[in-house]
C-alpha cells in the first residue's frame, strides 16, 4: 500500500509550470519496485474561475522500501497555450499507481 501527501506547490519558471512536492508513504510488506504519479493541475482564471483539469503524469521515485517514505519534487507543466496570460496553473491532488 502507498499513501500519498497532499501536494506541497510552489511557482514554476513560467506561469505554466509549477513545482509540486509529495511524500509516497510505502506502509506495505514489500517494496515498490517502479510506478507512476498522477497529477491533477487546473487551470486558474484571473478571477479565480477553475476553466479546467489536466492530468499528467510522471515516474514514481522508486525504489521505496517496505515502511520507507520518500519526498519528491516534480516540475509539472502543462502545454503553454493551456494556460493564457492572466491565468496560472494549482496542482490540487496527486495519485499513485505501482508495482
């Protein structure tokens, strides 16, 4: 079983990009060899309008060790003409898949 924090952001280098930080929490009996996190990112509006949701993804820091936890901080962009100027980018919720 792998737990997973709620995302910890902070600005990217442009406005499409953000810097989201997760602590995976392996509470099982035996390592996690290799996976996947799964990264909500919404598009903000300049009056605070949610004008959508997309996921993206990246590899899990693996390996994670049976009881171990691992912090990682990932650089999560979205494709610049998602994001229109006066708009920025909120991570809100990240998911794991793993082997």
């Amino acid at each position: 079983m792998l737990t997973v924090s709620a995302p910890v952001t902070a600005d990217g280098e442009k406005r499409w990009c953000e810097r989201v930080t997760v602590t995976f929490r392996n509470t099982g009996g035996s390592p996690v060899a290799s996976g996947t996190a799964r990264f909500a990112t919404h598009v903000i509006g300049a009056l605070g309008i949610d004008w959508g949701t997309v996921a993206t993804s990246q590899p899990l820091p693996a390996p994670i060790a049976a009881g171990a936890a691992r912090k990682q901080t990932y650089t999560v962009c979205l494709e610049s003409w998602r994001v229109p100027l006066g708009m920025r980018v909120e991570t809100r919720e990240v998911t794991a898949s793993w082997r």
